[in-house]
C-alpha cells in the first residue's frame, strides 16, 4: 500500500502542484455502517471521527447516499469500504480523491469554504480514470452540474 501512496503522490504533484509529501496516512478498511457515522455524525467543529465511530448510527445507513470513502483531517486516516482491493481504475481513482485531501491537509492548504476543497479532488478523479479511458459520470454517476453542486460555495 506505501508503494501505491506513494506513486499517488508523486503523480499528484507533478500534474496538479500538490505538494509532494509523503508522510502517507493510515488506511482503514471498515463497513458502510462505520463511514456512515463517521461522516455523518458529531461532524462538527472539534468533533472527531474517533468519537462517530462509538456513538452508533442515529439514521439507518440504507437512508444515506452510499459513500465511497473519506478523509479525516484530525486523525490523518483514509477510510475505505471494507470490500475495496484497490483492482481497477475506479477502485484507484477513490483513494487518489482521498490523497488530494490528505496532501490539501498537510500542506495546511486554504479554501473559500469545505466544498471548495472538494474540486481539486473531483478533477484529479477524473483525470486519473481518463488515462483509462473512463470518467466519474461512468463509473460513479457524477455528472458537471453533480460536481458543480458538491464543489460550490453556498452563501
């Protein structure tokens, strides 16, 4: 996994001027369930996903939109769904989204507002499944105006 974050990383850096660096953070492979409660719970400031992960779901996880993965900046941890083998360009594609989150967060990098951060990691995505001939709306459903929408800004 070190050599694939690492690889991630470089090649973050040279097509996107992330800044190369390769304190790489953990990986967790956990259940649905799991990144449910950390993403859509105690989220707030000063909150933790340590926390989300012991205080069980307050909505059933079959109400939420499904979630690929996430990135936690407090605990420098990638969660990924319990099932992924990291096997094909979409599965990559998830933990290279993740990677521009971590490098964003390490380099103490700034952004209008949270979803504002989100575009850089969108556009790497998809740039990594076009080198396969793929795209986000292909393999996840994720249209412009989808993009457009997670990415902006609301006042």
């Amino acid at each position: 996994m070190q050599t694939m974050l690492t690889t991630i990383v470089t090649w973050l850096s040279f097509n996107f001027s992330l800044p190369a660096i390769y304190d790489h953070p953990r990986i967790e492979f956990v259940a649905p369930e799991t990144m449910h409660a950390v993403r859509y719970q105690g989220r707030g400031p000063g909150a933790s996903a340590r926390h989300a992960l012991h205080a069980g779901p307050a909505v059933r996880s079959d109400q939420l939109p499904e979630v690929e993965a996430l990135y936690d900046d407090a605990t420098r941890i990638i969660y990924l769904n319990q099932d992924w083998t990291g096997k094909g360009p979409a599965e990559l594609s998830v933990l290279v989204h993740e990677m521009v989150h971590h490098l964003q967060n390490v380099a103490g990098l700034k952004y209008e507002c949270p979803q504002a951060r989100e575009k850089p990691a969108y556009v790497a995505q998809d740039r990594w499944l076009a080198l396969f001939g793929r795209s986000l709306m292909e393999e996840f459903k994720l249209d412009p105006m989808t993009v457009l929408v997670r990415t902006g800004c609301m006042s």
